[in-house]
C-alpha cells in the first residue's frame, strides 16, 4: 500500500500538522518532524493528531528516534518507525528505554529520504543514519512485534500488544497465586482474625451494653389487716365481698422403716359342733300376719354361758309357719290340727354348725352347756371339741397405729420445710393450715401374718402433707382494692402478708401485713429520661423526680458509657428506701 509523506517545517503549529493531515491523499500518512521539533512534544497534540487520522479514516506514523516524541506517541498510540523504510510499531516502555539507551541521534528532513539514501548531510548524515539503524535495530530487537505500513499489519500488531499484555496479566496473576499459596495459612489466620474481630466489636458495642438501674423510692409505712373468707371454687372468688381463691396444694412422701412385731395369734383348730335353735309360739297369734317360724344365717354369733366365749354358725337354716295354714302344722311337738290345737303351743327347731371365734382348748364345751337365748332356745345335745392352741407372732392393728404416730411425729417439721420450699414465690401459704395424714401402711410380712423366726418385719409409710395457698397477686390486688390512696401514691411494697386466727377452710381468718406507699413513680417515667444519656447523668436526672431518693446504676461492661436506646436492655428496678 502506498504512502504519503508529510515533512513537518519548525514553524508548523499543531493546526498546520492537523490540516496537512487531512489533505493527505493516501491512506498511510508517514509525519517526519524536523530535529527538536517541539510541536509534538505534547500528549494533547498527540491526541489531538490520532483523533483526526481517526475521523479521516488514516493511520497516521511519526518518523522520529526522538524519546520524548516517542513517549508521547506512545500515550496516544500512535505507531512510530526510525526511517520511512523501517517498520513501524506501537511505542511501549520498553521501546522508549531502549531508545533513549542506545541513541541519543534523532532523524532529520536531511537525513531520511523515501529511497533511504543519504542527503545533503553527507558523511555526517551516513554515520547517523548508521546511528539510527543501530538504534532502530536495537528498539526491534527489544520490541515483541513490529507492523508493516499496511491496515492489516497495523491491526495485527495492536492485537499483539493486546495479547502480551494479556500474557502479562496472566504472569502476573501466576505471581499473586503463588504469593497467596506461599502464605495462605497466614493470610487464613489473619481473615479469621480480622472477621472475629469485627464481630466482637460488633457484640461489644451493639449487642452486649446494658445497664441496671435501681431507683430506691422513699415510702411510709402503713399496716393492713381484714378479715377474709375462702373458696376452693375459683368462680365464688369475690374481692369486694372479701372472699379470697385458695387453693389447697399436697405433698406425698414414702418412708421406709423397720417395724416392730408384739402381736400374738393363736393359729391352732378351732373347736367345732352343731347348735339347736328353737321358737315355741301360738299359732293363733300369728295367724295372718306373716306367720313364725326360726332361721340362722351362716355368721350369726352364740355366746356360750360356761365359758363365756363366742361361736358362729358357719351354715344357714331356716323352720317357718306362714300363718295360712290351720288345717295342720308340723311342729316339734307334733301336728297340730283343729281350730282348738291354733290355741296350743307349737315349737320349730333348726339344728346348724357353728365354729369357735378362735383357735384353742377353750373352746371346748360338754353337751348341754348353756347358752344366751335372746328369746329363743340354743342347746347343744353334743359336744363342741376340737380346739387346739398353737402361739404364732404377728404384726397386730395395734402395731401399725404405734407405726403411723412414730413416723409422722418423726418427719412431720421435715415435710412441712419440703411443702413450703415446693411453693412457688407467687403463691403465699397459710402455714396454720398445714397438717400432715398417714395415707397408707404396707407391712412385710402383712398384718397378722405369721413371722418366721428369720423374718424382719419392714413397712413402707406413705405421709401426706397438705397446705392452703393463694396466689400473692390475688392477695396485692384485694390489698389494693381496700386501700384508699391518693392519686399521686402508689404502693411499693406490700411486705409479708399471713393470716392470723386460720381454724379450718370453712372459717374465716385475719389477713394482716404492712405495706409501702409512697409518691408514684414509673418505670415507664424513669426510661423516658434515661435512654440515650450518659451513664454520669443518670443519678442527676433521676433524684431531681419528687420520691426518689437515691439511684444506682450497673453497667454489664466496662467500657458501657451510656444508657442504651433499646429499651430491651434496660433494667429499671424500683425499690422501697431502706430505714
């Protein structure tokens, strides 16, 4: 492709070079500027000259060795070539440096020509031409590429500078890898401890102050005391009526202990035989009335007159005359028949087995023994023998009673102290209402069993312990609700409240306690003039409020200097003066 070249005069001003660039007829515009030309010295005018080869659709090459046109061509990029028959290339830092190191010569107008031959300069002008290819030669040699006076080889070699920079980059890039896998323990442990850091800074400062602010309020004293009622129907509760929900709370406990065996059971036969039980009656006397007659039920008891002792009949029987009947009865002492025998006397007899109460020769009795009749006959035609005595140890009824006072006097204070501590602090006892009951006793061996000769008798006591409680909210609203107080007081503290002259749930009692009252202050008041403020202010602030009479503050760290805003981390904790 054909070129033009533009011989810059010194007089040329950058409007002259920019004009000529324009006119110029070919494509490729070689600029030769004169030796010491500063017209080109400026990164402006170098813009300026690549902007218009833009706009006119040329590609415009500085001929010159000079560094500092060069350096300019190079911000501009602009290409440059040492004579109009070198190629020309995209200045870099390494293009300037080498020409500055290797010729300190420039091209004249006298010195290029479009052939290469030398000009008016003569031998001089040959030595520096040799110069200029020295240092042409040497600026290419250092050079990545170099393009020829063509679009194409223009293109080409922007490209290729596009391309090692990209090689550079990516060098570059190899180096901070590598740097990074050379300390990437370190640079680990230093982010961590750059992250952790910022997140206790972020705990300490956002999230970890809070303060305490305890506001002592200075109160009079003022003693309570009413009569009250109890209900353990919560819907019969009534306040106004003085009528308090009292709830009834229980407490069981097992004890296991050793117990001690002094009953004794005879555990011989029983002496066994049959009684006569037998009614003498008129028939007319009973006639339509339901009849007469004799019956024993199995478990009915005869006391024998000799010894004194009792006998059970272990069977029933039953003789009856149903008051019908006139035409005959059968009677022991015969059948009676005819209107005169109903005057005439009838006997009706049952004969049952009957046992011994207990277990022994006493029992025994001959035939014919006497018995206790209660209006009827009781006779024994045989002898009741069989008894025998055989002594076993056994715990008795009366062991187990010794038991159960031995073990609730023993543990009584314990569960009561154990009841009271299972109360929660919202609930407040009647402690006269407390009482504790033997629910149950299993003894080993049981009750009237017989014991070994190896046997050691053991029981398990169950106790349970019971004790009425109201709820202390229930107690400071009906305390609120009889004392009378003046809008600007409120009470602070309503002290110990207990009841006095407690007989039982049905009767009513004496609630007595002493209550704190003085002017209202809220906590509400209190956090509206301390959120935000320095802690140094605080107690200030707040004993200039009518019935505060000291204030102290309590901050979670040390470096908290300030109330936070969040009311979330404000404690206000109003308390009676202490006297």
């Amino acid at each position: 492709m054909n070129k033009e070249v533009i011989y810059l005069e010194p007089e040329d001003d950058i409007t002259d070079i920019l004009t000529k660039l324009q006119q110029a007829e070919q494509k490729i515009v070689a600029l030769v500027p004169p030796k010491k030309a500063t017209m080109l010295r400026s990164t402006v005018n170098m813009k300026l000259v690549a902007r218009v080869a833009k706009e006119c659709e040329k590609v415009a090459v500085i001929v010159t060795a000079d560094p500092a046109i060069v350096k300019m061509a190079m911000a501009a990029r602009i290409p440059v070539a040492k004579t109009l028959n070198s190629r020309p290339v995209v200045p870099t830092e390494e293009n300037v440096k080498a020409a500055a190191e290797l010729s300190e010569d420039v091209i004249d107008e006298e010195a290029l020509s479009e052939d290469g031959d030398l000009g008016k300069g003569g031998k001089k002008g040959k030595n520096a031409s040799k110069a200029s290819n020295s240092a042409s030669e040497g600026v290419s040699a250092k050079t990545a590429t170099t393009l020829e006076l063509t679009e194409e080889s223009l293109e080409n070699d922007s490209k290729e500078a596009q391309n090692a920079k990209s090689k550079k980059k990516q060098q570059k890039n190899k180096e901070n890898a590598s740097f990074f896998e050379k300390y990437r323990k370190w640079i680990m442990i230093g982010s961590g401890a750059a992250v952790l850091l910022i997140v206790v800074l972020v705990w300490a400062f956002v999230f970890a102050p809070a303060v305490k602010i305890t506001v002592a309020i200075s109160s009079t004293p003022n003693n309570f005391s009413e009569n009250v009622r109890f209900t353990t129907d919560q819907s019969m509760a009534n306040l106004a009526e003085n009528i308090l929900y009292t709830e009834e709370i229980k407490l069981e406990k097992t004890y296991k202990t050793d117990i001690e065996a002094t009953g004794e059971e005879d555990r011989g036969d029983k002496a066994k035989g049959k009684l006569t039980v037998s009614v003498t009656f008129r028939p007319n006397d009973y006639m339509g009335h339901g009849g007469y007659g004799v019956s024993v039920a199995a478990g009915d008891s005869f006391t024998n007159l000799n010894n004194g002792k009792v006998y059970y009949a272990t069977e029933a029987k039953e003789r009856r005359w149903d008051g019908e009947n006139i035409t005959a009865i059968e009677c022991d002492n015969g059948t009676l028949t005819g209107g005169s025998a109903m005057y005439a006397s009838c006997t009706l007899s049952v004969t049952v087995a009957v046992e011994a109460a207990e277990a022994g020769e006493k029992y025994d009795l001959p035939a014919g023994s006497r018995w206790s009749g209660n209006g009827i006959s009781v006779s024994n035609g045989s002898p009741i023998i069989g008894g025998t005595t055989n002594m076993v140890k056994v715990i008795s009824d009366e062991d187990v009673n010794k038991l159960k006072e031995a073990q609730l006097a023993e543990h009584l204070a314990e569960g009561q102290e154990d009841l009271v501590a299972s109360i929660n602090s919202d609930m407040v006892a009647i402690e006269s209402s407390f009482k504790g009951e033997v629910a149950e006793v299993k003894t080993t061996p049981e009750v009237h069993d017989e014991i070994k000769e190896d046997d050691k008798p053991s029981a398990e006591v169950k106790i349970v312990y019971s004790i009425y409680a109201i709820k202390r909210s229930e107690i400071e609203e009906y305390i609120k609700t009889k004392m009378e107080l003046p809008e600007d007081q409120k009470i602070y503290a309503y002290g110990s409240p207990y009841f006095e002259r407690f007989t039982n749930i049905e009767n009513e009692a004496r609630l007595k306690t002493s209550v704190e009252t003085g002017p209202t202050v809220t906590e509400e008041d209190i956090l509206n003039k301390v959120k935000g403020m320095k802690t140094g202010q605080v107690q200030p602030t707040l004993k200039s409020i009518n019935g505060v009479s000291s204030v102290n503050i309590e901050t979670s760290y040390f470096w908290v200097w300030s109330v936070p805003k969040d009311p979330s981390r404000i404690t206000i904790d109003l308390v009676v003066e202490e006297k």
